[in-house]
C-alpha cells in the first residue's frame, strides 16, 4: 500500500486493522495521520477510542489488551503508537502473536522513522498488515506539492511566484508548509500569491549565502569568502553549522560533478543529486569550478576542521576562516 492508496483507504472508512507508517518524510506521515483520526475516531467518543503512545513507554500488555477490547459507542478503536522505532525487541516479540492474529475492532498504527524488516515482528506483520513508506518528495513534485498546500489555504501561485517560492524554500516539506502559513497571513483576503509577496515574505538569506560562499571560494576570492562567513554568522550560524552547509554542498558538488563526467543530462542531475530544479543550473555551474581530484582534498579538510571544532580548544571562527584559506589555495 502506497501513501495515496492510505488516504483513499481513510476516506472510503476501509482501515486495515494493522498499519505501519515509516520513513524519512515525517511531513507527510504527520498529515496521513492526522487524516485518519479525523476520519475514524468520532471527537465526542475519541476519549474511550483512542490511544497514543510512544515506543519508549509502551507496554505490550496495555496494547494488546486496549486492541482486544470492544469500542464503546463506535464501531472501531484505535490505537496508535508513536516514534515506534524505540520500541525494544523484547516489546516486538511480545506484540507478534498480537499482529498474527488482530482484533477486527481495531486499528493499531505503527509510526517510526525507519524499520528493520529483517525482524521476525516485520515479518508478521507483512503477512497480516500494511507497511507504508513515506519518502521524501523528488525535486520535481515540489512543485505540484506546493499548489496543493497553497490550495488549503485558500490560495494559489502567479508562475513567477511559484518559481521564487520553490527556489526559496527547498525540499523540507515542514519548512515549506510554515513558510506557506506565513503568506496566507501575510495576503489576508487577497487569493493569489505573486512574486512579490513571496520576495516579501519568505526569506533566503542562508541558501544564497551558502550558494554565493561556494561561488567566491571556487573563484579563489579569499576575502569575499570571509566577509559571507561573517555574514552568516551574524545571521545566526554557528561556525560548526557553516561546517556542515559546506560539506553538505560540497559533497552535491562532488556528485554532480561525476555525472556530468559521465554525460548526464540536466534533468538527471536533478534527479540524483535530489535538488531543487532552480537550483540545479547553478549547482552544475560551480561543480566545475572544482577537480574531480580536488574533491577528495576538500573533504579531508572537512573531516579534520569537524574535529578540530569539537575537540582542540582553538577558536571556532578562527578555524572556520582557516578551512576557507585552504579550500581557496586547494589544488
């Protein structure tokens, strides 16, 4: 069972009776939820129906027996079972005799970031129940994603505006939905979101310091590379967190890098490398800048400044403005 074949399932009132939620796409997962509780669980008789815990905290027992009893004044009880990934092996084990053999009453949800499906709990519950992945969205179905939300609030994207939102904001489905929740607030009455408004609402600052940082130091400009360190940390990033953009960028470089060595398209790129369409021109760009044989270098150089910065007692500026100093002289 896909996603979509969940929500259809939750809006025809046709509930497996077990369900495990998982993946990185925790945006989604919450929504897919949320869907299912507001659609079977009654609010007037939610308190007798439903019950939620954690994987840390849940007794197998307490489970099993909450599952196994008739609702009251409804035809189905739910039970959901958060962050299920700390459920301890122990606990899996106790619950499988549970999962063989489930209450038809009952709708017992599973939540968890990742799941082992080598486990013998796993393999139970494949042959009753249904795993559910959530992935992360592709750069290419942002897009449709974000009309949808916007639809939600009443409203809908110019092209410019949807291009500048798209280009702002990312793949983080949970920044997206809050940056969203902003210019609805923002617009007020006013149905359609212009590029504009989004220039005046949704700020990128941190995306295109990092992208003009990776610019300058690939251009071999050493003090514009110091001057937009100093910018985003007055902006708030920590030297440690500059660390990690960096690397993380790099490393997409290094990637991006490799598949045009091996003739991919733009498209591809996108694809692969899991960016942002607007931004993949400008990824392919700076990748060039670099020697598929300075890559490695740079990223030695990050693994010795990540180091240095939580372990020697020197300055984490002065250490970040010498990683800068050596990515600029790298050869």
């Amino acid at each position: 069972m896909t996603p979509a074949d969940l929500n259809k399932a939750i809006s025809a009132n046709k509930l497996p009776s077990l369900l495990f939620l998982y993946g990185e796409e925790a945006f989604l997962l919450e929504q897919s939820l949320k869907h299912l509780l507001n659609t079977a669980v009654d609010p007037a008789t939610r308190d007798f129906n439903l019950l939620v815990l954690s994987g840390k905290d849940a007794d197998p027992t307490l489970v099993m027996d909450t599952a196994r009893t008739f609702p009251a004044f409804a035809e189905r009880r739910v039970v959901v079972i958060k962050q299920a990934q700390d459920l301890s092996a122990g606990t899996l084990d106790a619950l499988v005799p549970y999962i063989q053999e489930p209450a038809a009453e009952c709708c017992l949800v599973f939540c968890a970031n990742r799941i082992d499906k080598r486990k013998k709990f796993f393999q139970s519950f494949k042959k009753t129940g249904e795993l559910i992945e959530f992935k992360p969205l592709f750069a290419n179905k942002i897009p449709a994603f974000v009309r949808d939300q916007a639809r939600q609030f009443g409203k809908q994207f110019s092209e410019d505006g949807l291009s500048l939102f798209c280009k702002r904001v990312g793949t983080y489905l949970t920044e997206i939905h809050g940056e969203l929740l902003k210019l609805a607030s923002y617009l007020g009455d006013k149905p359609v979101i212009d590029v504009d408004d989004v220039a005046a609402v949704v700020c990128d600052t941190r995306v295109d310091s990092i992208f003009d940082l990776t610019d300058v130091v690939g251009a071999r400009k050493l003090p514009q590379a110091l001057t937009l360190s100093e910018r985003l940390q007055l902006e708030g990033e920590a030297p440690l967190k500059i660390l990690a953009m960096l690397t993380r960028h790099f490393r997409q470089l290094w990637k991006t890098r490799s598949l045009l060595e091996q003739g991919a398209s733009q498209q591809d790129v996108a694809k692969a490398v899991r960016i942002n369409p607007y931004f993949v021109e400008r990824i392919m760009r700076q990748s060039r800048q670099f020697d598929m044989a300075t890559y490695p270098k740079a990223f030695e150089l990050f693994l010795q400044m990540d180091l240095a910065m939580k372990s020697s007692g020197a300055h984490p500026q002065a250490l970040l403005q010498k990683l800068l100093t050596d990515l600029v002289y790298l050869s």
